[in-house]
C-alpha cells in the first residue's frame, strides 16, 4: 500500500515505470524475434549437415554392397561410429528389421543362388555375431513402404538427437543377387546428437539477452536523465511556487529559461500570481464593507430559512397540481375555479366500519396510514393529485395536457396497481393486520377545478378540488364496486376500451342521478388472457 501510495504521488516514478514499460515490451519483442529466427536458422543449418552426413552415409554403404563386400561395410560402420563424434548411433538394418551383416542369412541365400569366393564366405563367417533386437520403428516401417528417407527428433540417454532412417534402394546392379521382388534392401538409422546445436542455441539466445538488457538499461538511463533535466525540475519548480501562492506568498515567481509548454505554463502562474496579489488587496478593501452587510445578512437569513421552514410543512398538505401552479406564479391566478377534462377515482376500504369494531382506533388508523401511503408513490408516477381523504377512502384527480384520452389511462392503471399493491400488502403484515380489500370508481369528464375559499366568522379556509357532475358520478360509481373490483363510467370507459377489457355491468340508478347509468367493470389484463386461453382449450377439445 505504501509502495502504491508513494507511486500516484510522484511523476517521476511514472515516467520510469512507462519508460520501462515501453522498452521491455519494444525491445523485448525484438529480442524474441530475433532468438527465435536465429534458433530458427541454426535448427535449419543443423538439418541440413545431418542430411548430408546420412547421405553421405547411405551412399559408402550402397557402394560397398554393389562391391559385394559386407566386411568392409561392417568396419566402416564402427569406423564412422568412433571417428563421428556427434554420432551415437549407427545401425544398417534389413528390411524386415533385423540388424544386417551380423548373421549368416543373406550370404547363405547369394551363395547358395550363385557361389560366392570361398575365402569371402569365410571372412564373412568370422565376422558373424548374435543380431542386436529387431527394430519395430513407425519411421521404419514408413521408410521401407515410401522408398523415401524419414526424420524425428528424440531423446536419448538424457540427450536429444536427430534420427535418420535412410531407405537402401535394391538398384538393377544388386537384383542378381537379391531379387526383384522388393524395392529396398534394407535402412540405414543414424542418430546425430543436438548437444552441440543446443549449447549455440543457448549461447545466441544467452547473448541476445544481454544486448537488450544492456540496451534497455541505457536507453532508460538516457531517458530518465533527458526527461528529469528538461521536463520533471521545471514541472517541479512550477509545483514550488504555485503552493508558495496558494499559502498566500503572492510574491513569490517562477524563475524559468525556456519558451517551450512549460515555460509558458511557468509565466501563467507569474502572471496569476500578480492579478491574485491585486485581487487579494481589493478583497481586503472590500471585506471592511462586507463587515457590516453580514449582520444584515444573517438576519434576512435567519427569515428566509423560517420560511423555508414553513413552505416545507405547508407542502405535506397541499396538492402537487397546487405546488406547480404556485411555482409558476405566486399571484395563484391560476388557482381560481376554472373547467378541465378529468378523471376522478374514488378509493374506498371494503368493510370499514366492521374493521373499526374489530381493531382498536389508534391501531386501525396507523394500518390506513400504512396502506395509503404505500398508495401515493402509484398514484404520484401516474400523475395523480389526492385532493382529500376521508378516513376510510380516497379521492384522485388526474388531469393530462393536450388529449383527454392519457388522463383515463393513467387513472385505470393507477387502479389495478393498488389492488395489486393490496395484495402485497397484506401477505406483509399478516399476523399484524387483518386483510384488507378495496374497490375503485373512476369516471371521466368535464368538471370545475381550482381553489374554493370557505368563510366564517373566525376566518376563512381555502381548499383545492374538483366539482361537478363528473366528480358525484365517480363516488356514486365507485359505491357499486365490491372488494378488488375497478368499476368505471361511461365516458371513462370509451376513452380507455382500446387499451382494457370492459365487463358490461348494466345501467344503475344512482342517487341524485336523473337517468340511469351503464356502468362496466374492468376485467385485469391477465384474468382476461386466462379465461381466454380456456375457452381456446375447450373449443379446441370440442
């Protein structure tokens, strides 16, 4: 942690630390190209020698067999095999796989067909031993199919070596006494040992590493040296002074000799330093003025958070819609009665008056308080304002800007989220409440919006609702609704029939209403969408 904090503090460990990144990646980059080219080039240089000395090879031993001299070809291959120092092995095999020249077979079958000089059979008598194990080589076998040499790299006794199995071909010069039905005689395998191609290997790559640590260490050296004479003691000098300034030194200057960025950055401060040295003096001329303003100042203080106060308090009572207006203009012209399109929704608890028997008041009234302020964070994101509450229900108004269709929409799903909500609710407060249901009235239209001022004797009351057919016929309305039902009017229920499922409910008288009304009921979007789905399943059963 300290080595960390100590590393975002200064600059200069930065810049070693990209200096240094920049050059291992660069150069560290190049360094295992080159290693690898290199390694590249001595593997390929190696490949060829061990071609060439195979062939090489291959060919003494083809030439003593067209000579018919296998005591020579056995003594040239122990020859080779102790003059060959990178040669570990050396073996010639028969195309069966057993080691050649060491028993009698192949001289029995030539002597036999042909006659053979009795003193080169017995020569080759004497030269004959147990053959070594039988060979059993993938590389082998290919080499006797293919007629084509094969390689592999191995490792051996703790060393690698390069294996060649090199195919002698049965030439027209040996059919005589060989046959002709098959097309090598027999595989030449040389194993090369790598050790020497190994320690270049490690020598070139050991060198390159030098060059570029060597390489990157002056590199950086230079760097370092460049960026801390030219670029970090003037960013440090500009540092010096601008805290000298910020303590309040205002005479104090940055001493630099050259025009480049930093220069520049250095007569800035300079500069900045003169005009706050005047500022500061025209501050303190003014801070004698400012003296006696402050205690005005506090005390107009001390009132306007009194009011604040007050505006806080008086904003849990009233209206957002009222608020917003007042905004707007604090004249509230715009607070007097005028008419707006509306839908009002009533919100009533379902058996009040049983739950006010059952519970004590103090206990029913805070489970009302829980429930409806759960209800206000809908209502408010549908844009609705509670204009009133009377103990056991709910009175909303939503309004909307420009189509009256928005307001109705806002209205209706603002009533099935709070049944929704209810629903909710109660699994929460078992055990600490009993079940509650509520029904909802909506209904939409013209109405009478604004502040109504109340007088007495004592004084006057102002009050924020809306009036008027619409609102009565929304209680009235709602009064038909039973627990989890949204009944709706009939204006209500045109503006929102393309968006909702509506359950005709039939005309009702209702009071203080001349003519009967048809009322619906709105069925929830997902009861719909089953009872639809099960009258698809018995048509389809039909």
């Amino acid at each position: 942690m300290a080595l960390m904090a100590m590393f975002q503090r200064h600059l200069r460990l930065k810049v070693i630390s990209l200096i240094l990144a920049i050059l291992i990646l660069g150069f560290g980059g190049l360094a295992i190209l080159s290693i690898r080219r290199e390694a590249d080039a001595l593997v390929a240089g190696n490949r060829e020698t061990a071609t060439l000395l195979g062939a090489a090879i291959q060919k003494s031993i083809e030439n003593g067999m067209i000579e018919g001299r296998p005591d020579i070809i056995r003594r040239l291959v122990q020859e080779l095999k102790n003059e060959l120092k990178d040669v570990r092995v050396l073996d010639v095999y028969r195309r069966n796989g057993v080691e050649a020249f060491s028993d009698l077979e192949t001289v029995e079958e030539v002597n036999t067909g042909f006659g053979l000089n009795a003193d080169m059979v017995e020569r080759i008598s004497k030269m004959r031993r147990e053959p070594g194990k039988k060979i059993s080589d993938p590389l082998f076998t290919r080499a006797v199919e293919t007629v084509a040499p094969q390689e592999s790299y191995e490792t051996v006794n703790g060393g690698r070596v390069l294996t060649l199995f090199r195919p002698l071909e049965n030439r027209k010069a040996c059919q005589d006494c060989h046959g002709e039905d098959h097309k090598v005689r027999g595989i030449v395998r040389v194993s090369l040992s790598l050790d020497r191609l190994d320690a270049e290997l490690r020598a070139g790559r050991n060198r390159q590493l030098v060059v570029v640590l060597l390489t990157i260490f002056g590199v950086a050296v230079a760097l370092m040296v460049f960026l801390g004479r030219v670029v970090l003691r003037p960013i440090a000098l500009v540092a010096a002074a601008a805290r000298r300034i910020g303590g309040g030194e205002f005479e104090a200057r940055v001493a630099m000799r050259s025009h480049d960025e930093i220069g520049e950055l250095g007569q800035a401060i300079n500069d900045m330093a003169g005009r706050l040295k005047s500022a500061h003096g025209d501050l303190e001329a003014r801070n004698v003025e400012l003296a006696g303003a402050l205690d005005s100042l506090k005390e107009s203080m001390q009132k306007v958070e009194l009011l604040e106060q007050v505006k806080g308090e008086l904003v849990k009572f009233v209206p957002e819609a009222v608020t917003k207006l007042l905004e707007k203009n604090p004249d509230a012209r715009e607070l007097e009665k005028r008419e707006a399109d509306v839908s009002v929704l009533f919100l009533d608890v379902e058996g009040y008056t049983r739950l006010s028997e059952q519970i004590p008041t103090q206990r029913l009234n805070r489970m009302i308080q829980d429930y409806f302020s759960s209800f206000l964070e809908i209502i408010r994101a549908h844009h609705g304002d509670v204009n009133e509450t009377a103990g056991d229900g709910l009175m909303v108004i939503f309004q909307s800007e420009g189509s009256t269709a928005p307001h109705a929409l806002n209205a209706a799903g603002t009533a099935f989220q709070l049944l929704a909500r209810v629903t909710s609710l109660n699994r929460e407060f078992i055990g600490i409440y009993p079940a509650v249901a509520i029904h909802v009235g909506i209904n939409s239209g013209p109405a009478l919006v604004g502040a109504t001022k109340l007088d007495a004797a004592g004084g006057g009351r102002w009050t924020f609702t809306a009036s008027g057919p619409t609102t009565n016929l929304a209680a009235r309305v709602a009064g038909l609704a039973k627990g989890g039902e949204v009944m709706v009017g009939p204006e209500t229920a045109e503006r929102i029939k393309e968006r909702y499922v509506l359950q005709d409910a039939g005309d009702h008288q209702l009071k203080n209403v001349s003519q009967p009304v048809h009322v619906f009921r709105l069925v929830p979007p997902g009861v719909y969408a089953k009872i639809e789905n099960a009258t698809e399943t018995k048509e389809g059963e039909k």
